[in-house]
C-alpha cells in the first residue's frame, strides 16, 4: 500500500507541463545526482523535455544515466511552467538554480531531510526515507515505472540508494528500503558495478588527500575530527567532492562517538560535515544555519576550517556530555 505522503498531483502537473526543470543541492552527491536523473529519464519517456540544473557534478558520478539532460544555456533566460527541487532541503541550497526556481510558476520539493524547511508550492517530504531516490521509486511507480522494463532509471534510483546509506549500514536503512532495492535487483541492475564505483573505487590523488586528512586526526571528548585547507584539497589535484569517505572513516574509529571534517571551499568559506553514532546532532548544525539528518548533517560557516572546526567540535562535544547524562 502506498504511503499517504506519496498522494500527490504531481502526475497532472506533468501532464500539464512540456518543459520541465529539475534541480538538487549545490556539491551534488551520489543521491542528488542518481535522484534528479532518474526523475528526468522518466519525464523523457512519457514525452516531456527535461532540463536538469546541478552545479559541479564529481567525475565520479559519470557512470549515472542521463548526462544528455543536463541543462547548458542560461539561467536568467528561464522562466519555467513548473520545477521541481528534489533531494534539497531548503531553497539556498539549490545554489544558482534558486533564482529560476523563484520564477517558475508551480514548484514542487521532493526530499527526505528532517530539517527541510517546505519551501515550495507543493512539498513531498518523507524524513523516514533513506534518500530522495527511494521517494522518486515510490512516485514513479505510482506512475507506472517497473525496474525490468527502465533499467537505466532503476540503475540511477539503486545508485542514489546505495550512496545515501553507505551500501544499506546507516540507520536511515529500513525494511521498505531493501524491499525497493530488491525489486531494483530484479529488475537486472548492476549491482557489483554501482557499489564498486560509488563505495570502493578511489582515485591516486584522492587517496593522497586522504592521507594528508588522516594525518591531522584531533580527538576530543569522544569526538574525532579534522580538516582540509583549499591548498591543501587543490594540491592533491582535488575538490571538496573528492573528500568523501573521510568523515565516516573518523566514526569508524573505536574512540568516536561522533566525527567532523571540515573542508575550506574559498571565499573564506567553510563546509563542516558532521555524523554520530547515536547523538542527534542535527540540532547542533541547524542551529548554526545547517541542516540534515538527526546522525549526520552539515553546515557551511565563514572562517578557516581550523576555526570552525574547533568551534563545532566544542559545540558537539559540549551536547554529547549534556545528551548522555
């Protein structure tokens, strides 16, 4: 039975609409980039035209279906019949995309964030959802979508999955989660080849960055963190995309029960990427103007990433001794 959240009209807007837009959050990850893609090779095949918006995609996420759908022109000649803003928590983050997204004239948001702050006209949110691909898999399906019959859709929607829960380990991983993902299997999605490339595979200068990470390792009251300049990400040949993994790595470790990289993105600007074993810190990262889940989320301040690290770190650590009493 389908879940009341997935009621929608979304079906007549399309109907209703030739031109489409589609857009996720600004440093698009494996979930942003495999949801919006999916939803956009489904609008294809029922007749629409598609434009998808997403700023700076990783090389990593070249192997996702549907690169032709990427959008080239300008951004201030759009004024769209309708848009959706999917896997995006509130509407700055949609980057340079923010501004087409305010003229359009029907807006929807499809997103699983906790902290999503309803900012369209019409806003499908699921915080129990593991990412915003398994709510594009309940929407398309509810429009007719099968896995064996679009595989090219279905290997994006398992690709979104399979990043958002770190190869189905995070908590967000539920039992309607694996239900989906094993009717994605059966429809005949390469398994082996999405989880190789989205969990395993690593470039020679990112695993240089890695390393450089790993060498500054801070530990304190349970917490495990470190940080990246912009030097220091640009010398290894990288960017912020190429740092993935590094926070879950600091969780891992025995002595964590929380972690924080953060990663100096220019401008004096700063991206902390937090994650915890059990402490919701999400109500930290909002409170300093981010957003997320309840055990891993983010935030984007103004300082070096030494400074915001430490400051994080002592607000995180201050919470956990507060939480566990």
């Amino acid at each position: 039975m389908m879940n009341d959240i997935y009621k929608n009209n979304i079906g007549d807007a399309i109907k209703n609409a030739d031109d489409i837009y589609i857009a996720g959050h600004v440093n698009p990850d494996g979930d942003a980039v495999g949801s919006v893609l999916a939803f956009g090779l489904y609008l294809k095949k029922v007749g629409k035209k598609p434009h998808i918006l997403l700023e700076d995609i990783p090389e990593r996420f070249g192997f996702f279906h549907g690169s032709e759908l990427w959008y080239k022109g300008k951004l201030d000649e759009l004024s769209p019949k309708l848009f959706f803003a999917v896997d995006c928590g509130d509407k700055q983050r949609l980057g340079k995309a923010a501004e087409v997204f305010d003229r359009a004239e029907v807006t929807y948001c499809i997103d699983h964030h906790k902290t999503n702050t309803g900012f369209a006209d019409n806003n499908i949110i699921n915080a129990q959802a593991s990412s915003a691909s398994e709510i594009i898999y309940e929407i398309l399906s509810g429009m007719g979508f099968k896995a064996e019959n679009d595989i090219d859709i279905a290997e994006n929607i398992y690709g979104g999955i399979v990043f958002d829960t770190g190869g189905f380990k995070h908590n967000c991983t539920s039992r309607r989660c694996h239900e989906i993902a094993g009717m994605l299997v059966q429809g005949g999605v390469d398994t082996t080849g999405i989880h190789s490339k989205l969990l395993y595979e690593h470039t020679l200068s990112q695993a240089r960055l890695f390393g450089i990470a790993l060498s500054k390792i801070k530990h304190k009251d349970n917490v495990s963190y470190t940080s990246l300049t912009a030097e220091e990400i640009s010398g290894c040949g990288c960017t912020a995309a190429d740092c993935d993994g590094i926070v879950d790595f600091l969780l891992n470790l025995d002595v964590s029960e929380c972690a924080v990289l953060v990663t100096e993105r220019g401008n004096n600007i700063s991206k902390a990427s937090v994650r915890s074993k059990g402490f919701p810190i999400a109500d930290i990262v909002v409170g300093l103007g981010g957003g997320g889940h309840a055990l891993a989320a983010g935030v984007s301040c103004e300082g070096s990433a030494e400074e915001i690290s430490e400051k994080i770190v002592d607000l995180i650590a201050d919470g956990l001794k507060k939480w566990k009493k």
